[in-house]
C-alpha cells in the first residue's frame, strides 16, 4: 500500500486546487489507478474551494463558493481530542475510489474554529491557522492510516510538501517509509510555524531544532527527498546542503490520458500517430473548439484563419513573470496576426497577482485579440493548452520546481517558447519540439529582495523572448510547414518523455510489474 499526504488534490471529481500540485497529485493518482497500484491519497476537502473571482469595475471581487461532495462516499467520522483547541474536533472523511487507488478527502466538521480554518484551501483566517492546518491533517491521517488501512499495510508513506510533516511523530512504526516529495525552492520554504502550539499538541514534536520550519522537519524525518527535476534537485541541493545524501529527484509527468484531446486520442493507436495529414485536419478541429471557447468569452472577437494562437494561462504569481507577457501584447500585438489567450488567478493576499490580473483583465478590454480568463479551471486548460499554436512558459529561472503545462501543451502538439527552467530543460529540445529564451541560472536569486540583480535578469531574458517570438512567429506564417514539424516533434517526444506512468514507476519501481490487467 501506498499513501500520499498531500494539502491538496484536483481531481475532476472534486476539482479544488491552488495550482500546479493539486493538478499533479490527482494525475498520479488517476496514472495509480490504471496502473493496479494500490493507492491511498489523503486530503481535506474544502467546502468553500480556493478563491473564485468576478470583475468589478475596479477590478475583480472574491465570491463565496459552497462547494458539495456529490461525487464522494462518506465514511464514519473521525473524533479526536485537541489539545491546542482544548477540545474535540470532528471530522468526516469521504472518499472516491478508481481501481484500486482511494483519494480520501477529510472534511472538518467541529468545533467552529477548526472547521472556519479548513474551509478554503491556503487561505487562513487567523495567525496560528497554519498550525491547526497541520495538526488536523497530521491527526486525522494518523488516525486513518492506523485504524482504517492498517500501518502494517503501508509500504510508502509519502509527504507532498510539509504540510502534513508531523505524522511523522503520531507514526513512529513508518518512521522508515518516510519520503519527503519537495515541490518547491523559492523564500517559502523557510515559513515556520508556533513551536509551542504545536508541542502542546504532539508533546514530542520539538520544531525548535528544525528553526521552527515544518519543511526542515519534513528533511529531517523522511529517509528519501525527492525534487521534481534535475535542476530542482540541483538548487534544492544548495538550499539545504546538509541533506544531500537523501536527496535525489524524479520529474514530473501528465496523466496522458486525462490531457491528450480527444481528437489526438482518436489518432494515435500505441503513442505513434498514424498520418501526418489526419493530424493537420484533427489541429483544425481542435482550434475551432478553441475559437468557440474564446467567443464565449469575448463574443465580438474575431479569429482569423491565419491568426497565431498563443496562451500564457497559470496561476497569476510574480516568479512566473506575468508581466513579460504584458509587456509582449503591447509590443506586437499592433503588428503581428496574433490571438493572445490568457488565463490565471491570484491567491487573495498576494498583492502582485491581484495587480497583474487587473493588468490583464486591462488588455482584455484594451486590444480587439486578447482573451483573458480570470476563470482559468481544468476544463478551460484542456482546451487551450491543447489548441493553441504556442505557449508561453515564462517563470524566472530557478524559481519554477518542474512546471507541467509545457507537457500538457506537447503531447497535443502544442510546443512551447520557454525560460530555461525546471523540468522544461530535460524534454525541450530548442528548434526541435519547441524552443528556449533567457539564461538558465544555477543561483536562486530572491525576486523580492535583489532588485538590481532581477531587473538584469528580466532585461536580458525578455529581449531574448521577443527576438525568439519574432522568428517563431515569421515560421508559423511564412514557413508552415517547417511549423507542423515542430508541431509533431513535440506529440512524439512529449508523449514519450512525460508520461506520468514513468514517473510512477521512478517513485514506486516494484510498480512496472503491474498492470491494470492485474486489477
């Protein structure tokens, strides 16, 4: 049995996510599942979601989402006594299950204050939110695991981030199956937690020693670290240099079967696509679907046959550069044949997201060929990652762990212009299946503080962008078919190189011996 503690989880069935992990942790479990593993996510389920935003005429204002488990099975409540709370909280798991794989999603149910803190995913409504965030998770999974899988049962017990780092302490029996999966590298990392509240909870949870950071304590307690890319492992590596014997890294892959289009599907019978010319008709197919998305959208737009359809959607966060794209639209938007689709939300305290939706959602009015979705969701990025001729990846590098849209946009055919970054480095090949733009750092330089140094970066990475852009563009016009080369470059070896399967079996190896026939 394998069990994944992870903060969050966006299955299609119960679709609450922040970003790129929640998306990344159901495509594993969706890959568990029609792998035969037997396979436990937990989690909590959030009855107000994430944050979900309408445009204001000032901006964009935060609706209350109520959010119901219609596609889950509710199992008996699980009740403890907290300490920190000085009394009982309760909780009520539900659950859905594929195959032999099981995603349980905790849902708080009392007192008040505990069930007010899970209620939106990441967004806390007092200081010591995030220590009752971690206590419940930890208690709640331990809990589980030792009375409802069986901890004789559990062979890997696997942290996504640190937020449910103290079961380590609640299960000293798994102190030897512990693995820490680390999905992240930039400032946050250091976000410490009250080491008093949490000893008053787990009396033998001393933090004080990790500096009160529960993702030192995760490196301390887990016997493997995982990063998510070579170069990932490389600056994790850096940042922690006294846990380099334990760390390695497994790049992440794309459940291929939840984001390859159907009308890709209906073409490749064993990951080889049966013409060259189906696959050009089949594109055709995909952006009309695109088209149709975007007058949803913006009704009077109008797409052009000879249109450049480029996307640059992803949670709205400073690190990915949103303001390259921005500043991209007000270059060439005026002199290129270009439909540009944009898409992301902030968190609702990061004050830089919230601005560069507004800044988009300025573009949105401001230019006849821009579309921004302020409601960028699963289904929205099944269509356009899949249907546009170019995505933009932008993050600044050393600051994005792995990323996975590239992978989404590739195995549709949809390459790629990216910063070299992440796990990008390892199956985009520039010229080939997509290209590159930028520097590739091997420092994380802090964003927020070194001014001077980001602006030289930001500098020299754009006017390589645009230089790039230009050329790319000038091809898909004037060279088109040299463009559907790159195109197919990118179906072949992206499906080949980020099947999440692979992934899977790098993390679990006894798991290339079974097969869904074996379910």
């Amino acid at each position: 049995m394998i069990v994944s503690i992870t903060p969050e989880l966006g299955l299609d069935e119960a679709p609450v996510y922040a970003g790129g992990l929640g998306i990344l942790e159901a495509d594993k479990f969706y890959a568990a599942a029609s792998m035969g593993l037997s396979y436990t996510v937990l989690t909590f389920f959030y009855p107000r979601g994430y944050v979900y935003y309408q445009p204001s005429d000032d901006g964009f204002i935060q609706i209350r989402q109520e959010i119901y488990p219609e596609k889950l099975t509710a199992e008996d409540e699980i009740v403890f006594v907290s300490n920190f709370l000085g009394e009982k909280i309760a909780v009520r798991p539900y659950f859905f299950k594929l195959g032999n794989a099981k995603a349980v999603f905790f849902h708080v149910i009392s007192p008040e204050r505990a069930a007010r803190t899970i209620q939106r995913l990441y967004v806390y409504d007092k200081p010591d939110s995030r220590e009752l965030f971690a206590i419940i998770l930890a208690k709640a999974s331990s809990i589980y695991i030792r009375d409802r899988i069986g901890v004789e049962k559990v062979e890997f017990l696997d942290l996504q981030e640190s937020l449910g780092s103290l079961t380590a302490f609640l299960l000293p029996e798994l102190r030897n199956k512990i693995r820490f999966v680390v999905h992240t590298i930039a400032p946050w990392i250091n976000f410490g937690v009250n080491p008093e509240s949490i000893k008053k909870e787990i009396p033998e949870a001393d933090l004080s020693k990790y500096g009160s950071s529960l993702y030192y304590l995760s490196m301390e307690k887990a016997t493997q670290v995982f990063a998510v890319s070579a170069k990932h492992e490389r600056l994790v590596k850096q940042v922690t240099q006294s846990y380099d014997g334990k760390i390695s890294h497994v790049t992440n892959g794309v459940n291929l079967q939840r984001w390859t289009h159907p009308e890709i599907q209906r073409l490749i019978k064993n990951n080889r696509l049966l013409s060259v010319e189906d696959f050009a008709s089949a594109r055709l197919k995909m952006r009309s679907e695109l088209v149709d998305l975007l007058k949803r959208t913006k009704p009077d737009i109008r797409v052009d046959s000879d249109d450049f359809l480029v996307a640059w959607p992803r949670r709205m966060s400073k690190y990915k550069r949103p303001y390259f794209v921005e500043r991209l639209v007000r270059e060439v938007a005026d002199d290129f044949s270009v439909v540009f689709v944009l898409g992301g939300k902030a968190h609702p305290f990061d004050g830089d997201g919230q601005y560069f939706m507004k800044q988009f959602r300025k573009l949105h009015q401001e230019y006849p060929k821009v579309v921004y979705f302020h409601d960028y969701d699963v289904a929205k990025a099944k269509t356009i990652l899949s249907s546009v001729d170019l995505l933009l990846f932008t993050p600044f590098s050393g600051w994005e762990a792995c990323g996975t849209s590239y992978m989404k946009a590739g195995v549709n055919g949809t390459p790629s212009l990216s910063s070299r970054d992440g796990g990008a480095l390892e199956v985009i090949r520039d010229g080939y299946n997509g290209w590159f733009f930028g520097r590739e750092l091997d420092e994380l330089v802090n964003i927020y503080a070194d001014h001077q140094r980001t602006s030289e970066v930001d500098e020299f990475d754009y006017a390589d962008l645009i230089r790039k852009f230009v050329e790319i563009a000038k091809m898909y016009r004037e060279r088109p078919d040299e463009y559907l080369q790159i195109q197919l470059n990118a179906l072949t070896s992206m499906r080949d190189a980020c099947d999440i399967t692979k992934t899977m079996t790098k993390y679990y190896p006894f798991s290339h011996r079974i097969s869904s026939a074996d379910v």
